[in-house]
C-alpha cells in the first residue's frame, strides 16, 4: 500500500512537472472573465496582448501569481475581492433618540455586500447596550395549596417590585398570570363536592383552573397591587403543575398579554413543584398535542386546557427563542434541579432560588435581570450554500470564540466579527441576518454575487469573426460557435465534442495532451520561449530527447519529437557516436598492412574497438584488440591438445601434422617435467582440466603433458536436496530432544516437590485448612431439645 501511495505521488508529480503544472483555473477552462473568477482563487488576464504570438495558448484563468509569471501586466488581472458597505449604519442610540420609541443597540444595521465565492467576507459588528430600555415583565404564579404564602409575600411586595424596577428603567409594565393544573382527573379530584371547593371544609379555595392571564402588562403598578390582592388560590391532586400550559399562552398570546415589540420580555415564573409536560396530558385522556396557539377567552381564560395535551419542551423553546422570551425561573430549592436543566435548553434565561415564603422575589428578579441584561447574544440565520465561521466576539473581558458576552453593562461597546463565504456563484442576492437575542433588532447583510468582471480594456482587436463579443481579452463565442476567435462553426450535432475527438490522442486520451487548445478540431499548442511543444497532439516536446551530460542530443542534433537527429558523422540514441574509425586503427602498426580497424580483431564503435572473443570464447584485448587471449599459452593450446588427446580444434591427425609441426609433444609419466613455462588448460570437449609444461628448443617446441587430466564432476542435484532434507528434519530432531530433556528435568522436580507436600501432616487429615464448611449451625435458643433447628 505504501508502496504504492508513494509510486503513485511520484507518477503524478512526474507527469504534472512534464504536462505543465494543472491547477484548478487552468483545468476548467474557463472562456470567459466571469466565469473564471466564478472559481476560487483565480484570477483573469484581460491584457489583450498577452501572449504575443497569435499561436501562443496560454490560459487567460490562472493563478494570479501565474498569470504575472508569463507576462500579464498587473493591472490587467483581474482578481475582485468580496467588498462590503454598510448602508445604514446608525449611531448607538437610547430609546427615542434616534427612532420614536426605538434604541438603536446593534450597529451597523444595513450592510450591501458582493461575495465572490471562495473569498470570505469578514463583518464586523457592534453593540452597545441602552438606558432605559423598556422592560416588560410579566409575573406567571403557581396558585396550588402549598403557594399560599408566597402569594401573602406578593401581596406585601407588589409595590416595591414595581419601583425597583421602575429604579432600573423608567419604561417598565408589569403583569400577573396564574396557573394550577388541567382539570381532569388525576390532575384534579372529581369527587363532585372536591370540584367546587378542592381544599379542605375548614379553609375552602377557589375551584382550580389552568391557566388566568389576570393582568396583561400594564406601566400602573396600582393596578398590580390590587390585582394580586383579589386572586386567592386554588389546589390539584398531583405534585408536578401545568406550568408549560401557562408559560405557551403567556408567550403566545403576544395582544392578549400586551407584550411590546421593542421591549426586553421577562417572564417571571415561580412554583415550589415541577411541571407536566407532553404525553402527561393521557394519563387524563387527553391525546391532541399542543399546537402551540393562544386559545384565551375575553376574560383571559385558557380554553383547550381539557383538550389538548401539555407543550414538549422543545416546542416551547421554540416559541421562547421566536417571541424573544427571557424566563426567570423563581423556584423553591427542592426543584431548583429540575429547572435548571430546562434553563440550559433557554438561551437567555436565568434560574434562582426563592425562599420558601418569597420574601427573596425581589432581589431574585433584579439579580435575574441583571444577569440576563448583561448577556448578548447574536443569533445568526443564513440561507443554504451561505457558510459563517470564525465567530469572535471583543467582550469587555477580552476575545472569545462565539457570539456571545457576558457581564456587558449600560454604556459599554463590545464588538464581534464573522467571516461570511459561499462556495459557489449565487444566483441572486440573499440575506443573512444577525440580530441580538432578547431585542427586536436586526442586520441584514444583502449579499450580491461578484461573478463578472468589470474589464477596462474593451477596445476590440478582433471582432470574433462575427461570431462572439469580445470580453476582457477574450472572445465569447455565440452559440454554436467556438473557438479562440470564434471560427470554429459547431453545425455538427455532436457540437464541440467532434472537434475534441480530431484533438485527442488515441493513445494516451488526453485533449492535445493538456498542452494546447484544440481549434476546430486541431491543436494549437502552447508555446515556451525554450520549449518546443509540437505533433499532431501537442506530444512532442523538444526537450525530452536523450541527453550526453546534460546536453539534449549532444548538442551535435536536433530533437524532433523525442529522437535526435544527429548532424552528419554521428550517430547513436543521444547522437553520442562518431562514424569517424580513424580512432580504431593501431598506430603501431603500419596502416597498408593491417587495413582492417581493430587489428580484424573486432568492429569500431562509436570511434572505439569492441572485440571479438576468439573460438575458445575469449576475448581479445587491448585498444585495438591486437592482444590474443590468454598470452603464450593460449597460442600452443590447440597443438598441445591435438597431439595429447586428439581432441580441440585440430582433432583429426591431418590438421594436427599441418599445423603443429614444430611440436614434440610427450605425455608424462610419474616423473615430473624439466620444462619451466607452465600452462594450464580446460579441454572443452569433457571439461577436464591438464597441466602441460613448454619450452622452445630452437624451433621446436618441446611439451610434457601430465598423464592424467583433472576432471571435476558435478555434483547431482538430488544430493543436494536430500541434503537439506535431512539438515531440516535433523535440526527439528535436536529440537524436539531438547525440549523433551527440559520437560522431563520440570516433571521430575515437581514430582519430587508433590512427594515432599504430600507428606506434610497439614494434608493428612483429609480436609483443606482453608476449606470452610457451607452450612452454619444455629441453635435456636428457645428449643431445648438439644438438635439443630436451623441450618441456614
Ligand atoms: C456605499 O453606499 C453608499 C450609499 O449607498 C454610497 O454612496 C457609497 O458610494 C458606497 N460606498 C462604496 C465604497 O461602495
Ligand atoms: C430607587 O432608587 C432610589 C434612589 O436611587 C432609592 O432611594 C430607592 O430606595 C429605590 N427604590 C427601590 C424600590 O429600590
Ligand atoms: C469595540 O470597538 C470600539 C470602536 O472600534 C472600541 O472603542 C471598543 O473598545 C471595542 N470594544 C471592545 C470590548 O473591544
Ligand atoms: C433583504 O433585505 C432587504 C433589506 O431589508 C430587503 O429589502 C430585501 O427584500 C431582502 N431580500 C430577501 C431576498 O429577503
Ligand atoms: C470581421 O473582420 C473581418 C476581417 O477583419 C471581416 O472580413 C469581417 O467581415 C468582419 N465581420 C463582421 C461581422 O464584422
Ligand atoms: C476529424 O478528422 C477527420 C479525418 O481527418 C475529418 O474527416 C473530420 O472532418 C474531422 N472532424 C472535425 C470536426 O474536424
Ligand atoms: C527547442 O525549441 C526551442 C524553441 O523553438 C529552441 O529554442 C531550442 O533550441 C530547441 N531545443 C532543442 C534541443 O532543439
Ligand atoms: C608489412 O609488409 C611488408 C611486406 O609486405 C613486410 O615486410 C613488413 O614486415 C610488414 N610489416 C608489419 C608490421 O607486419
Ligand atoms: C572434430 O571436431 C569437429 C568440430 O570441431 C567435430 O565436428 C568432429 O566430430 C571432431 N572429430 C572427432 C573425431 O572428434
Ligand atoms: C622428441 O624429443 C625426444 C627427446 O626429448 C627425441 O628423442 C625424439 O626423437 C623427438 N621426436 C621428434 C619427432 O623430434
């Protein structure tokens, strides 16, 4: 696999160093400005000159450090970067500054943007938090038995929670719902005297209900007072209340409730038990989910409590998070839990813990408003195909990822940034917005494609042959007309692709070999100043011929298509041979004599001998091969052999009395040989090897040979692989001896130690010392009959 992976790179880094380096621009082939810049990353020449050469093709889309490197003045590429401006962009404003009964809070509000895609665009925002910023709140009150007495802390603290919160904001309205439970049985009791009066004989209450909207918001806190003054409470069979029921009509019913649009929304929730929620409502009989609309009657009743089901909690965050919503979950310490996990599912919104009269409400709702106050938050929508990213907010206590800042108080500005960015060209301008949670404002940024150029050098050198418009450099061709110039007439059904098939090559596939364009069916191919590309295809590269130290064709030809084409008088793969044999003739020798290059010994190649091997398979040597092989005894060799054995070159007797006159051979006996010279020779006919000892004697040539010849005889294969055979089974023997001895040697020890334990006494009685009986004996001391009773 490795392997492989590596091979691959180096294939493909190879063929993209020989092919030119491909990129993304070049490949797509873009033919117009717009389109090019529609690719991340690339950028257009509109230079009209660029590429002089009218048969020069070199892609107008490119990287625009490419385009520099192969001449394209840098004003004529074309590179736009996603631009943005803020077309309305308000001051920070409190509530009536600047808008009747509007703040301005979040800047700048309106941003026109043109996004090219692959090029993010980076909006940067701020926030300043208002004076006096409307509050509404609104007070949702469990009624059950147990609530009484913080209805009785409500009643004496009405006023001063009005003031206090008048103290923060001098817009502020108040308002009062209250809630029990579904009245349907197990909720309720239905016995028919529990109906009218669900407490008990001595202090009877009001029947039970869902939920009352008892005051919708309102700036008079008199009429808060009195309000909680007049409602009494009620009671309900089961623990858990139907809060959500509550929480969804205060939230929904937006006219009902008077909640105002430009006001921070509180809603105040306080309960000593927890709530029911979607799927409760069966155990009543009541199977028709919550639709989530407002269903309050003109006195601020709900109505469908007894016929739809309790809210999931996703559907009520939902609607929390639409109307903008901060609940304040005022809630005794035995549910605190239960409604801290709901308030992680609430982006801004806060859980404290009442005392269990309420006594503590006050400081609880101011705490509670000032921590949610000071926590922004902006939420972002975006279409599809639209991708946000590096969110960052600049909080007063530094930078942090997100859109989100904590502890932000009045006067402070605190900023954020996100990159916007699309991947494609948009087909129309799209909005994304940004708006801080809890506060009805908003800023849109209208984000416009950037996918055409805007050229400047539209002065037309061509007209495209009537059959396109120039643009930006380039003619784009009408339909049904291509290339560069647009003279290339696509009447062929097939259209461009018939061209393409006359471009490709059958061979490889590739158009013009990714190194040309094709024209109306024939490639025009790109052009180097020290690179020839040529060949039907563009395959041929001027380049790629063979080399002699670096140098193509040995600088002594020309490269045509991958051969050389060497100059007269060499010749060879890279032009690296001479034809010239003056080289292979031996200056030592007379050249009338010896008229044959290589002493007749070999052939002249490339100006230098290569020899010939003589008939016993030798070579000769030297420069000029006039050195026989094998010295002095290899000219005797074929006497010496004839007359010893009859055997060699001359092995009949004729040719042995012709050639071998001056020989007096003698074979020896077991004496040795006067003769100093020694040779020693192979006799091919049965590869036996002789010694023979020489001297010459005035013109003879006295020789002992000795008597017998040394043959060597080969070894039969079978041996061999017997051999191994048995080496293997041999060793796996040793092996298995060994380890048999070494067994044996811990056999023999543990047995000698089993022999020794075993005569321990400890062992003898027939009962492991650890070993504990099952059962255990009571005796039951009432019975005195003196046998066990019980065996447990
Ligand atoms: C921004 O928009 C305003 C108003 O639409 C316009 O006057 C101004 O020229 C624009 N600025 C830029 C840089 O486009
Ligand atoms: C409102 O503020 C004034 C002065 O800052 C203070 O005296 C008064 O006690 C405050 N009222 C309440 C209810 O907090
Ligand atoms: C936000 O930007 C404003 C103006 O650029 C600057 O005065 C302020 O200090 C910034 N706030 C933070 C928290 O960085
Ligand atoms: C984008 O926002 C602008 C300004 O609010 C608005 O005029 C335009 O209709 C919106 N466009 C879309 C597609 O929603
Ligand atoms: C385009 O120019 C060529 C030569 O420059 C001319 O022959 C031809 O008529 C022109 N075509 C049109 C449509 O102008
Ligand atoms: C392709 O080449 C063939 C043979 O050379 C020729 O007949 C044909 O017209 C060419 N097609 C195009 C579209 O040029
Ligand atoms: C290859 O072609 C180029 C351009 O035509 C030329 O300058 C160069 O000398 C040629 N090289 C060889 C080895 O033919
Ligand atoms: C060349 O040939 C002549 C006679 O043909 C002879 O005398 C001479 O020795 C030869 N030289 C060599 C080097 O063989
Ligand atoms: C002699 O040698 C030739 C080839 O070298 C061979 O054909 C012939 O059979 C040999 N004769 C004898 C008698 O070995
Ligand atoms: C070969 O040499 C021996 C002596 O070494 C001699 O007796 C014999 O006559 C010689 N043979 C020939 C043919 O010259």
């Amino acid at each position: 696999m490795h392997y492989c992976s590596l091979i691959c790179l180096f294939v493909i880094s190879a063929l993209t160093t020989v092919f030119g380096a491909a990129n993304l621009c070049v490949d797509t082939k873009a033919n117009s400005c717009g389109e090019c810049i529609s690719l991340p990353g690339c950028a257009w020449c509109e230079y009209p000159e660029y590429a002089n050469n009218p048969n020069a093709v070199i892609s107008r889309c490119d990287l625009p450090e490419n385009l520099e490197f192969e001449g394209c003045p840098k004003g004529s590429i074309m590179n736009p970067t996603s631009t943005q401006n803020a077309t309305q962009n308000k001051e920070h404003s409190n509530v009536g500054e600047l808008d009747v009964g509007k703040a301005t809070q979040i800047r700048p509000q309106l941003i026109k943007s043109k996004i090219r895609p692959g090029d993010p665009l980076t909006v940067r925002l701020s926030f300043k938090q208002a004076e006096d910023y409307p509050v509404d709140l609104y007070y949702l009150l469990d009624l059950s038995n147990s609530m009484e007495n913080d209805l009785e802390s409500l009643r004496a603290l009405g006023q001063t929670l009005g003031e206090s919160m008048q103290n923060i904001t001098r817009d502020f309205r108040l308002g009062f719902g209250s809630f029990i439970d579904k009245t349907v049985m197990p909720f309720i009791s239905t016995v028919p005297s529990k109906i009218d009066n669900p407490c008990s004989e001595a202090a009877p209450c009001v029947k039970t209900y869902s939920f009352h909207n008892d005051l919708p918001l309102t700036p008079e806190i008199e009429a808060f007072v009195n309000k909680v003054k007049d409602v009494t409470h009620s009671s309900n069979l089961d623990n858990p209340e139907g809060g959500l029921d509550a929480m969804m009509q205060a939230i929904v019913c937006q006219d009902q409730i008077n909640w105002r649009k430009d006001a921070t929304h509180l809603l105040v929730y306080s309960t000593d038990a927890g709530f029911h929620y979607a799927g409760d409502g069966k155990l009543g009989g009541i199977v028709l989910p919550n639709d989530g609309y407002c269903y309050l009657d003109n006195r601020g009743h709900y109505t469908k409590a007894n016929e739809m089901d309790y809210p999931s909690i996703g559907h009520l965050v939902k609607k929390i998070s639409k109307h903008n919503i901060q609940p304040i979950f005022a809630v005794t310490e035995n549910v605190i839990q239960t409604y801290s996990n709901l308030q992680k599912m609430i982006p801004k919104s806060v859980v404290g813990q009442l005392t269990s009269d309420s006594s503590n409400i006050i400081d609880l709702i101011q705490d509670a408003y000032n921590a949610l106050k000071g926590k922004v938050i902006l939420e972002v929508s975006a279409p599809s195909g639209v991708t946000i990213s590096d969110q960052t907010a600049y909080c007063s206590s530094g930078k942090a990822d997100g859109l989100e800042c904590d502890g932000v108080k009045i006067g402070d500005v605190v900023n954020f940034t996100l990159s916007i960015s699309t991947d494609t060209c948009l087909t129309k301008p799209i909005n994304v917005s940004v708006s801080p949670y809890g506060y009805n404002e908003e800023v849109i940024i209208t984000l416009s494609p950037l996918c055409n150029c805007e050229c400047t050098q539209d002065e037309a050198p061509n007209n495209c042959t009537g059959h396109g418009a120039y643009e930006c450099g380039a003619c784009v061709c009408n339909e049904g007309f291509t290339g560069l110039d647009c003279s290339c007439d696509q009447q062929d059904e097939a259209g461009i692709e018939s061209y393409l098939v006359n471009c490709t090559d059958a061979k490889t596939g590739v158009v013009c070999s990714d190194r040309g364009e094709c024209q109306c069916g024939s490639c025009i191919c790109k052009q180097f100043a020290d690179r020839k590309i040529d060949g039907k295809y563009c395959e041929c590269d001027n380049t790629t011929c063979d080399r002699v130290y670096g140098k193509i064709c040995n600088d002594l030809g020309k490269c045509n298509c991958g051969k050389c084409e060497c100059k007269e008088g060499w010749t060879g793969n890279a032009c690296e041979c001479t034809l010239d044999e003056s080289t292979c003739y031996d200056p030592n020798k007379d050249k009338n004599n010896d008229t044959k290059p290589c002493s007749g010994n070999g052939e002249c190649m490339c100006g230098a001998c290569e020899c010939k091997t003589n008939t016993n398979g030798i070579k000769f040597r030297g420069q000029y091969c006039e050195t026989s092989p094998g010295g002095a005894c290899d000219i005797h060799r074929d006497c010496i052999q004839c007359w010893a054995f009859g055997t060699g070159t001359y092995n009949t007797s004729e040719l042995c009395q012709d050639n071998c006159a001056k020989y007096n051979v003698t074979v020896l006996g077991d004496e040795g040989s006067a003769y100093q010279q020694e040779c020693r020779f192979t006799d091919l006919s049965d590869d036996c090897v002789f010694n023979v000892y020489y001297a010459e004697v005035g013109d003879v040539i006295m020789v002992d040979v000795d008597k017998e010849k040394k043959c060597i005889t080969s070894i039969d294969p079978t041996y061999i692989i017997i051999g191994i055979i048995a080496a293997i089974v041999g060793i796996g023997l040793a092996i298995l001896l060994i380890w048999k001895l070494l067994t044996s040697i811990k056999d023999a020890r543990e047995y000698k130690n089993f022999q020794k334990d075993a005569q321990n006494p400890k062992w003898q009685g027939g009962e492991n010392p650890i070993f504990k009986k099952a059962t255990s004996t009571f005796r039951n001391p009432m019975y005195t009959g003196g046998k066990p009773t019980a065996n447990l």
